[in-house]
C-alpha cells in the first residue's frame, strides 16, 4: 500500500495536510456535539424541556451559554424553574473564568410576560415582543 503521506503532486498534498490541521478541530467539534446530545437525552428523561443556542449548521456560539433548560414546578403549576447550562465534550472541562461568566449571566437574565389571543385569523399580542424586559434580580431582591 502507498505512503500517502508522500504525495508528488503539491495541490493533492496541500489538500491532505490541509485536512490533517483540521482533524483536531473536526474531532473537537464532534465531542461536543455529542456531549450536547446527551445532555438532552438526559434533561429529557428527568422532565425538563430545553433550547440550545447553535446555528441552523450545528455550529456553536461564541457566548458562554449553550443550554437552556426549563421546566414547571410539579406543586405550584405557576412556578418556572430555568437553569443555564455550559456544554463540554470530550476531555475539556470546564475553567474558573466560565464558572464565573456563567454565574454573573445568571444574574443577566430579564424576563417578561405577554399572553397572545387569536380571536379569528391573526394572532393579537397584549404588546408586541421587544428587548425590554424584566430584570428577574429586581423581583428576587423585592
């Protein structure tokens, strides 16, 4: 069998080193894609519902959250319980910095409430949804 690694022709090399740079960060990028699916089938197997953040491609976003769980409280039906998650995969664990990101957009998080009727083929919002909500602190600390 041929030595790939040894190649005559320099665009068919380039085009195999080329991959070969990639490889850690394809592998990279699979850990952590399945490291998001379990999370899931985990949250999905103890009751709560959940939104990840990636793009239509699969790719992650650059921000620290990658999960959202949440899921209602079991006595008080009116009860939201809402947990931010930072997905790692593969032997990355997760540093003192993202601890501390994670904590403070915890303490980022605003909130509103809305309610939408449909009396006949539209759909009417009490107020149309815009950035301005809540900020959840100001009625924890109230």
């Amino acid at each position: 069998m041929a030595d790939i690694t040894k190649i005559d022709k320099p665009e068919i090399q380039r085009s195999y080193s080329e991959r070969m740079c990639l490889k850690p960060a394809i592998k990279a990028h699979k850990t952590e894609k399945n490291a998001l699916t379990f999370t899931k089938v985990r949250l999905n197997k103890l009751g709560w519902r959940y939104v990840d953040f990636r793009s239509r491609k699969g790719y992650p976003r650059t921000g620290i959250i990658d999960l959202v769980a949440f899921k209602l409280d079991k006595k008080d039906h009116d009860k939201l319980k809402v947990i931010l998650f930072q997905v790692k995969g593969g032997p990355a664990r997760i540093e003192d910095e993202e601890k501390i990101r994670l904590e403070e957009a915890v303490k980022k998080v605003q909130i509103a409430f809305n309610w939408a009727e449909k009396p006949e083929k539209s759909v009417i919002f009490d107020w149309e949804p815009t950035d301005e909500l809540f900020d959840v602190n100001e009625y924890v600390a109230g």
